[in-house]
C-alpha cells in the first residue's frame, strides 16, 4: 500500500471499500433469467384461464398435479445432485404448466404425475439442468405417458360422456375428422369451443398470449414464424392437391399447432441461437407437424415435431455460425 | 458509397449494439481544468501498442518541458517527452490498471513551470488555421506526428503516424476522426469538440494531407448536439462532413464507425488502412495540429474523472503520468459509497486498485462506480436466450465463445470465430444469467494463441 492510499484510509471515517473486476462494469437493469421466466408465465395466463373455463375443475386438477409433482421432482432430483435448488428460476413451473396445458383433461392423476416427473427427471435434471437439456423437458414428460399410456392419450382418450363439461363428450376436432370425416367450423377452433388437450383448443388465448412473448423478445418470433409458413405451404399445397374439407386454416387453429409454435417450439434451451437458425428450426416444426398429420395414424403431431427438431438443433446451430463483420 | 445526409441525420449506425446509460451529466458541463503541476511524474515506458520505448536520459540529468526522454523503439512505437520540467530520478517500474507490469522513467519537478491558464493556452489556444496548410507535404506531417510521439488517444493508444504514412499498395481515400465517445460516463472527447473545435478541424485536414484522404468525416453520436453545431461551425468550408451518428454503445469502435460512414466492412484481421480508410481520435488530431503547426509534443491530455462515487466531477488537463490518487484528490477526493475505481470507462476500462498509478497517453477518463451502480448478481444457467447474438456488433455468437472457453473446448471457440471479438462487453452487459462472457472468451482467446505458438 502507497503513503497516499494509507493517508486516504486514515482521514475518511468511512474508508469506501474498493472492488476489482473484469469489464464490463455495468449490466443491464431488470433483466434476469428469472424474469425472463416469469415473462413466460404471464404469457401462459390467457391460456390456463381459457382452459379453467373450457374445462371446469378438470383443468385445475391437472394444473395443480403437475405443479406440485414438478416442483417436487426438481426438488427431489437436484438435492440427490448436492446441488443449490433453484425453484425460484420458475422454470419447473413452465414445464408443468406446458405438461398440464398438452394433456388431456380425462387423464388420470397418475399420468399426469409420472409425466411430471420423466419431464423434470430425464427431461432436464440427468442433462444437468436448466440450460444443458437437449429436449423439452414438457414434451419429453408426455411423450413418455403417450407412449406408456397409449390408450388413455390416444384421441379415444379424450372424449368422457357423463361429464359436467359438455365439450368433453366429443370427439377431438382432429380426431374427428380423421375418423369420420367431420369438419369443425373455423370460429369453434378460433375460439376454443372444442375437445382438446387443455391448452391447446383456444386459437385465440394461444395468439394473445404468443404475441405477448414474441413482443417482450422472450420467445423469437422467428420461430412461430417459421412454422406457419411452413404450414401454410404444406397445407396449401395439400389443398390444391386432395380438395380436403380440412382446410389449410383448419390445420393452423386447430389441434396444438399455435400451442406448439408459439409455446413449445420456442423453448430457447432447445432451439438454436441465431435467427437464421431459428427460422429454420421453425420452418421444419411446421413441416414435421403436416407430414405427421396427413400420413401418419396420429391425428396430431406437434409434440413429435418439436422433439425431432430438437435433437437437429446442435446441427442447425453448426450450420448457421453467422458471418463476423468483416469475415 | 459513402455518408449521406439523405439518410437522415443521427440515423446512420452499424447492426447490433446496446444502449447502456448514458451518464454524461456528471462531467458534461464542466468545463477543462489544468491540474497543478505535480511534484513529480512517473512515465511508463510502454503507453502505446507495439514495441516499448528507450529511455536516453540518465539519472540526475536535468530536463525540460517537451525534451524527449525516450525514443521510440520501432516504427510501431512512440516517442516520450516529459511533461514537466525537472529531473530525471532512478528508474522504477508500475504496475499499469491494465494488469502489465512496466519499466518507467520519474521526473521530479524543479524550476519555473508552465501552469494554470498559460498551459492551457499553450495546449489549445491562438488560431487554428484551415488554411493555407499547403505548405505542408505528406512526409513534413508524419515527421512531425512521429517526432511529437502522438498515439490514439481514444484509449488503444496505437501509435498515430503509422496510419498516416501513405501505402502505395493500399491507397487511403476516407479519413474519419471519432468523436463519438459511445462509453458511458466519459466526457474528454466532449469537452474538447466544444472547447477547442478549431484545433480539430486543423489536425483532420493536416492528417487528411499526410494519408492522402480526399473524404473527411468527424463522426459524433446524436446525443451531443453541442458538440455537433460547434463542429459544424468550425467546418464550414473545409469540405469537412460533421457524421450525425445514431447514438448506440459501440459506435466509436474503428470496425462500426466505418461500417456506419463509409458502408465499408474492415475484412477480419486487416486494418482500416485495407478499405481505404483512416480512424483517429478527435483528441489526436487536435495534437497533430500543435505538433505540425507549433512543433509540439504530446505531454498533456484531458482526463474525465467521472462518476457517483466521486466528490466534484471534472474533466482534467493532465500531464502525463501524474498519479490516479492526485487526480482524484484534485476532483475532491472519492465519496465514502465508492466501490470501484475504472481506468477509462464502464464497458471497457480497467477496475484496480492502486491509486499510486501514474496515467498515460491512453487514458481517457477515471470512472468511480458507486456500490448501487455494480450489481453482485449470481450467475444463473444459460438459457441460451440469444441476446448476446442480438447485442454482439461483430455478429458472434458469444455464448458459445464463453462456454466453449470455460470447457477448454479451443477448436469450438476458432470455429465460432473467437479472434474477431474486441471485448466490447456488450454481451455481458445484456446478460440476463450474469455470465461473464468477456473475461471468458479472453480466457480462451488467451488459450488459443498459447496452443498456436506451440
């Protein structure tokens, strides 16, 4: 220490305690992970209220499970890793209410329980948490139990007579037309007035709260973009070719479509870093989710989309390094 | 080609970039103050990129204002003069804020000195001329730019004639002064455009000559109007172009200022010199004047000391090599919230600690961050959100660059295109993880040329 610093910290009666640190020395204010996260929350509120509605007591009960098993199951699997819990980042909230929202309201607690913990557990946790995972964490949970459970989330499924809550008793829209060649008026689908999984019927809520994400910069607008371009040219080529009464605006509101592209496939762990990137990851949801949807046996197709493009990110990333200025 | 006006004044930018706050408030109205001379100052002998000076003065020997104490060591280097008159004491050696750790010449004062008002007269006053600079010939200005030992005084402190001498292989048709100051706080360059524009004019056209630059352009960010009318002013009829700049951190970065100008990318690894174009200081061109037109070199630069944490904000005409802590105690002293000490500014200075450090030509301004001003965040997951792909100006991708350094993963960093980044810290200053994204890819840029010198 110099005679001047010595001098300094002897007259001043509060000596400031000086820190060192690499630049840069300031951050941006009010931004974090966590909010971020919490960003995503709010986006998902116009969908768990058209859900509680739709669904009556239905959508709370899947709600409330998959909260409490996904919080416990983070809890339980990162205190089995010694490491800090971080709850407080929000993300296993999002995952559950994502699980929740892409299940059925007639699945059973157990489904919905298990799901919980294979999208918190293999989902995220075993790739060493927020950030590492390949998949999402909500899409790999339901994969799991469609695939354990294929009758209970089969499109049969869904439907439950006896119910309080009337649309219940219906075929899913998607289901419907594929068995029996039934077409759901466009404002039905609009407005959410259809069987579903319980976040997904409502075009409306999914566009509000998806334009809300892709204004606050939390998702990438390139994504949803993305998608529906590429719908909209597969379907419209579908169209012109097979003169289907499913329309390529049936394809775009119905079934999880806006869910998937507004909600899921934008999943910034899971998607690549740059707008290229992601465009292209967004262009080959859509195309995944009209392949799936036209040629396969499953009416619907989103969840097998997103986890398919999910594991090209690490390549679409590869394929898009974006030119540095000057290279 | 080129900057138009069409475009709309205080538009013309480069992709990218951040707008962290601005705080100018601090020091923007104080006008330049000349320090007392010190009792003594220390001179490192490496204050520019590129090869170290050689003292060739002996201790005891007694010196004058402006005499050279060291010469330059190459031709990417500079000269040294002493700021004071005196003598020449034992040499020492200083630890710089940057980390390096130099050999330097110390001067203790003696005998009558030019202070006060007469200094700063000396430096900035008299007439400016904007014409009549014929006289001078390309070689008569470098010489005198080389002799006078002028850097980049922006803060890389490049040495200044090396860009000006004409390259027959790479003509240059476009000379740039920055006056943009995108780093926050600082104020130097400001109060040098308002106070002494003339000075500036003159320097560009002489360094306009000396690189055989047809197009002038002083580019300055939007947020100083001042500044812009009072160039403007200055420039009427010198076929000098005043650049309104969007303003935008990083604007005054050499690679975004001439993208922003001039439409022309500087190629990865080349200089500026490779698109025909020229960058320097307003700060330097200012000196080029007094060392062409009065035969003067650089001994003193005006040094913001800036900041919450500090007692009276000023912007200070130092010599070189006076001490942090008599700068500061000349601004009154640090206010007992201080809690980090910046050589330069926010985005891109040097915290440290050891206020006996003498400043050198590079530094542009002393920046004092209150404890509300640094936030001790935790660093949280990536979620690989993207906004440092959106903030980076060189178009990287910066959480790669970080991670890819922190797992020792070199061949990922290279492929990613790790030597292209300056450190800028746009990134980390997004970051909503709080990742240290800049020391990291200096960490691995570190890396990198340790394994490709095996």
């Amino acid at each position: 220490m110099t005679e001047k610093k010595k001098n300094q910290t002897q007259n001043s009666t509060a000596a400031p305690v000086i820190h060192v640190a690499p630049s840069p020395h300031l951050t941006e204010q009010g931004l974090s992970t966590q909010k971020i996260m919490l960003d995503v929350l709010i986006a998902l509120a116009p969908l768990v209220l058209t859900a509680v509605i739709i669904f009556k007591w239905y959508a709370i009960k899947q709600l409330a499970i998959c909260l409490v098993c996904c919080l416990g199951a983070e809890t339980l699997f990162i205190k089995m890793r010694n490491k800090i819990v971080t709850l407080n980042d929000y993300s296993a909230a999002i995952t559950a209410v994502i699980l929740a929202l892409s299940l059925p309201a007639t699945a059973p607690w157990y489904v919905a329980a298990i799901a919980s913990f294979v999208a918190i557990g293999i989902g995220k946790v075993i790739f060493g948490g927020l950030g590492m995972n390949i998949f999402n964490p909500a899409m790999v949970g339901r994969a799991f139990v469609m695939i354990a459970f294929a009758s209970l989330l089969g499109a049969s499924g869904y439907e439950y007579s006896g119910s309080s809550v009337d649309v219940l008793s219906q075929a899913t829209p998607m289901d419907a037309f594929k068995q029996g060649g039934v077409v759901a008026t466009l404002s039905s689908l609009f407005w959410g007035l259809t069987n579903g999984s319980l976040g997904e019927t409502s075009a409306f809520a999914c566009l509000i709260g998806g334009i809300y994400l892709c204004i606050r910069r939390t998702a990438s607008w390139e994504i949803p973009a993305g998608v529906l371009l590429s719908v909209v040219v597969c379907g419209g080529l579908a169209d012109l070719l097979t003169n289907s009464q499913w329309t390529v605006f049936h394809h775009i509101f119905g079934g999880a479509l806006l869910f998937g592209a507004f909600f899921i496939a934008t999943d910034p762990v899971t998607s690549p870093l740059t707008s290229r990137g992601k465009f292209i990851f967004g262009v080959g949801v859509g195309a995944f989710v009209m392949l799936l949807r036209i040629f396969s046996g499953y009416p619907e197709g989103v969840m097998f989309a997103v986890l398919l493009m999910n594991a090209l990110t690490p390549l679409i990333n590869r394929w898009t390094i974006p030119r540095p200025l000057g290279g | 080609m080129g900057f138009s006006s069409k475009n709309g004044e205080g538009k013309g930018t480069f992709p990218h970039g951040v707008h962290p706050p601005e705080r100018k408030s601090f020091s923007e109205e104080a006008a330049i103050e000349v320090m007392p001379q010190p009792e003594k100052v220390i001179l490192p002998l490496l204050q520019n990129i590129g090869a170290p000076s050689k003292s060739i003065v002996k201790a005891k020997q007694t010196v004058q204002m402006n005499d050279l104490l060291a010469e330059a060591g190459g031709f990417v280097s500079s000269n040294l003069h002493s700021p004071i008159s005196g003598k020449v004491q034992k040499n020492v050696s200083v630890t710089l804020p940057n980390g390096r750790h130099v050999p330097a010449l110390q001067i203790k004062a003696d005998g009558e000195q030019l202070s006060g008002l007469a200094l700063r007269d000396d430096i900035f006053g008299g007439d400016w001329p904007t014409t009549g600079l014929e006289k001078f010939d390309s070689k008569a200005i470098t010489d005198a730019v080389q002799k006078a030992g002028i850097v980049g005084l922006g803060g890389a402190a490049f040495p200044t004639h090396v860009k000006l001498v004409p390259n027959d292989k790479k003509p240059v048709d476009t000379l740039i002064i920055n006056g943009c100051e995108c780093e926050p706080y600082l104020t130097p360059d400001y109060r040098l455009m308002i106070e002494a524009p003339e000075s500036i004019i003159s320097g560009a056209l002489l360094a306009a000559r000396a690189a055989g630059a047809k197009n002038i352009y002083i580019g300055v960010e939007k947020n100083k109007p001042k500044a812009i009318s009072v160039l403007k002013k200055a420039a009427s009829g010198t076929g000098i172009t005043i650049a309104v700049l969007k303003t935008k951190y990083p604007q005054g970065s050499e690679k975004q200022l001439i993208l922003a100008i001039t439409k022309r990318e500087v190629p990865l690894g080349a200089l500026p010199l490779d698109v025909g174009v020229v960058v320097s200081n307003v700060g330097s061109a200012a000196c080029i004047a007094r060392a062409v037109l009065r035969n003067k070199p650089l001994t003193h630069r005006i040094i913001s000391v800036t900041g919450g944490g500090i007692q009276t904000p000023k912007n200070v005409l130092a010599p070189i090599g006076v001490s942090y802590g008599e700068l500061i105690d000349f601004c009154g002293g640090l206010k007992s919230n201080a809690a980090r000490i910046i050589s330069g500014g926010p985005m891109m200075g040097f915290a440290f600690a050891d206020l006996s450090a003498p400043v050198t030509k590079g530094t542009s301004g002393v920046t004092v961050l209150t404890q509300s001003d640094i936030h001790t965040e935790n660093e949280t997951s990536c979620v690989r959100c993207g906004r440092c792909v959106d903030a980076c100006p060189m178009n990287l991708v910066p959480t790669r660059l970080a991670l890819a350094s922190r797992n020792k993963n070199l061949d990922l960093a290279e492929r990613y295109n790790i030597m292209a980044c300056f450190e800028c810290g746009s990134c980390a200053y997004i970051c909503p993880a709080n990742l240290p994204i800049v020391q990291l890819v200096r960490m691995g840029k570190a890396l990198l040329m340790a394994q490709k010198k095996k």
